[in-house]
C-alpha cells in the first residue's frame, strides 16, 4: 500500500489495533474503488497529542501517567468521542479508537468526525481522589486542542459521569464560564441528559429486537451470552433479559466467564457488581475459560468489552445466530473473511452500527447544550430509535442490494460519506 511508506504512519503503525483498522479500511477503499489519492488523506488522523501526567499520589509519591487524544478528521465538524482509562491504551489504539467513531458517526450522520483518547492507567488502582487529581490534570493538558467547536469528550471504558463532570470544571474554570458544552455524559445537573449512560447498550437491545425481527425470530424464545459488565455490557444484559424476555445463559467481566444454560440472574449480577465492584464472587453459574466463553451456544452473542476477541482462531467456531457488537472492534479482518463465509448463519450487526446509540445520545446533549434547550425523554429516545432504524435499514438494504457484508455496508456508507465531504471541500491551500 502506498500509504505504507508515509511519515505519518510510523506514529501508529506498530500498533497492532490501529494496523487492523487501517487492514479493514483497505478492503473498504478496494471495494468502493478509492482513488489513491484520497485514501491516505481518509485513513491518517489529523491531529494527535500525547501528553505527560505528573500527579501525586495519596501515599505522597508522584506518579507519571501517559495520555493521549487522536482527532481524526475534521471535515465536516468537531471531532468527537469518548475519553478511556486504561492500563494498555496506547497512542495507535486511539486512533484506530479515532477512525472507527469517524465511521460511526458518518453512518448515522452526526456532523462530526471521530475522535478517541484517554490515559494509560487501571482506575481500580486510584482512589476517588487520585481519579480526580489524574481527570483534571488530562483535561487541563488537553485545553488547547479541544473545544465544544473543535473536539468533544465523552465516556468510555473507564470513565463515566464524575469524570465528565471534573473535566467540564476544569476547562469551565479556564474559560471563566460555564462551558457544559464541551464534553458530554456528564450529570444532569450541570446539562448532562437522562439516560446518557444507558444509551449505548439500549440502542445495541433495539438493534438485536431488529435483527431477529429481520430474521422472524421471536426474542422471547432465545438465549444470549454478554462478554464484559462495564456500562454497555451490563445494561443490555438487562435489556435482553427484562425487555426481550431473552435467558441470559453467558455473563463474564474482565475476572471471570459464567455459564448457565438454564439462566443467570442479570439484576442479582448487577446488584453484585455494584456491590463488590466485578463478578469474581458471583454465585451463580459454571465457571468456564476465557477461550471457550464465545464459543458457547447461545442465539445472541454480545461481545461488550475489548477489541480482537472474534480472531483467526474462534472465529469458524461461534455458535450464535445474531452477533451483536457492543464493543469497538471486537472483530479482526481475519475472522471477518470466516463470518463472510457464515453470513447465511451469523447475522452481523456491526460495531460501527450496534454501539452507535452511545454517540447519537451525546450529540443530542452536545445541540441541548449549545442551545441551552433541552428536550424531553421522550423525544430524546424517539429520535434515538430513528436514527437507528434508518441506519439499519440503509445496512441492510445496501448489503443485500450489492451482496456484501454488513460490516463491509456499514463501513462503506460512513467511508463515502467522508470522502464526499473532503470532496466537496477540496485541499487547502
Ligand atoms: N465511547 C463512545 C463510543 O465508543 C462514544 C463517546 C461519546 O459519546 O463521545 O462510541
């Protein structure tokens, strides 16, 4: 590939999750016959910031941690997307992280390109005061580069409304004003939205309902197994259960891989991880390895936590009708070409599409913010569900109208969309 021997490829290239989202873009810019000269234009982040950390810990030492944010493009608006706390997050994660919300957004057509960063650190390892000293110092770093106009934060792995939340003041307190704009999922009481936080794993229940209904099954009569328990894992394992009327059989988190076939107690499990934290000492359910957690029958598999869980090697092996891919990136290329060839047995909702209800919600309470109007739920969860039903139906039309994957349909509507704004607005100067 041409862009191979580019300058700007040695910032992430040994990243192995920001190679596989540039081996997926590849495939996409054959299939829909990019001219070379767009396609590193398409692919490269624009901006990308690493930033060092010092904070003092409550023993006294000072620690360094390691942050970063991507801006992918900024074609068509603000870069948004979510902030992670994380041990193994890297500058080439997030911008793989930073391509994939590009897509995402594209294909449900929010005017923003993606965005992704975070710090490399394990918040179970800081206390409330460290989280908040590490949140505010990331923030404080970023000013320059982020504004409601430039860059949007939001939750992700790691993170959630308290974060949020210390990062509006932080940049509110530089700009002398409040600026609730400049990140969402915060609390409502500072113009954070009702339902922010559950909003990724409902939309990725709705998306399911819509599967099945596609597929003329009946929710009621299947069975799912949920990989991860963070917010999107726990609250669509709810949604299944309590909604759907799905019997979870399959719960796991980053401790443990639980297995019932007659059902576990997803609100019993969630009482039990608010309570102690992660599922180590659930009691429910057969203890099964990590490996063979995917594997498991089920009609509806969730993968709702890492990226590259789906690879070479389990790939031909997954027993499930629907997969539902809450996670960013869950899927490598590799294992893509093997559910290529299963696409008359698993139907794919693809991460672009089936996590997108988080980001649709945030650009909801970034407009309420910028306007200083708010809407009702009920007009938030309206539009939410449209959005989405068109998404799918434009998925699912253009896959089978060109006899492609979901994911390839789903990735192609986003590319093009992007393409055609970097078109439109030509090069500068
Ligand atoms: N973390 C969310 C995602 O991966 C988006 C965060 C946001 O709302 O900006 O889609």
């Amino acid at each position: 590939m041409a862009f191979a021997q580019s300058s700007m490829e040695s910032f992430y290239s040994s990243d192995p999750v920001f190679r596989m989202a540039v081996k997926q873009f590849e495939v996409l810019a054959d299939h829909l016959e990019i001219p070379q000269q767009y396609r590193q234009r398409i692919i490269q982040p624009k901006r990308s910031v690493t930033v060092s950390l010092p904070i003092e810990l409550d023993d006294g030492r000072v620690e360094v941690y390691h942050g970063y944010r991507v801006q992918h493009h900024l074609s068509i608006g603000p870069t948004k997307g979510g902030t992670r706390f994380s041990p193994r997050l890297t500058l080439g994660e997030s911008a793989a992280l930073s391509v994939w919300m590009s897509w995402k957004c594209a294909l449900v057509g929010l005017p923003y390109g993606g965005a992704k960063g975070g710090v490399a650190v394990d918040p179970n390892k800081l206390s409330r005061r460290e989280m908040e000293k590490l949140s505010r110092r990331y923030m404080q770093e970023m000013i320059p580069f982020v504004g409601p106009r430039t860059d949007i934060m939001g939750p992700d792995m790691g993170t959630n409304a308290q974060v949020m939340a210390w990062f509006m003041d932080t940049y509110s307190m530089h700009a002398g004003h409040a600026v609730p704009e400049i990140v969402t999922g915060k609390p409502v009481a500072i113009g954070g939205v009702a339902g922010r936080r559950e909003s990724t794993g409902r939309g990725v229940v709705f998306l399911v309902e819509r599967a099945l209904d596609h597929l003329n099954i009946e929710p009621a009569k299947c069975t799912a197994i949920v990989q991860g328990f963070g917010n999107v894992g726990s609250v669509t394992a709810c949604g299944l259960a309590y909604r759907s009327g799905m019997k979870i059989t399959g719960l796991s988190d980053h401790t443990v891989c639980l297995y019932d076939p007659k059902g576990l107690d997803v609100s019993a499990a969630d009482r039990h991880v608010q309570e102690h934290k992660t599922l180590k000492e659930f009691p429910q359910g057969e203890r099964v390895k990590p490996e063979d957690f995917l594997t498991l029958p089920c009609d509806v598999l969730v993968p709702a936590a890492v990226e590259r869980v789906i690879h070479a090697s389990n790939a031909a092996l997954l027993r499930c009708r629907v997969l539902a891919e809450a996670a960013n990136g869950p899927t490598t290329p590799e294992a893509d070409e093997l559910l290529d060839q299963r696409r008359e047995e698993i139907f794919v909702i693809p991460d672009v599409l089936c996590n997108a209800g988080g980001v649709i919600t945030s650009y909801f309470e970034w407009v309420q913010d910028m306007q200083s109007l708010f809407w009702t739920d009920i007009e938030m969860t309206d539009r939410l569900y449209r959005i989405l039903d068109t998404a799918f139906n434009a998925v699912s039309k253009r896959s089978k109208e060109r006899n492609v994957s979901n994911r390839t349909a789903a990735m192609a509507i986003g590319i093009e969309r992007v393409l055609e704004a970097k078109r439109d607005r030509g090069l500068f100067p």
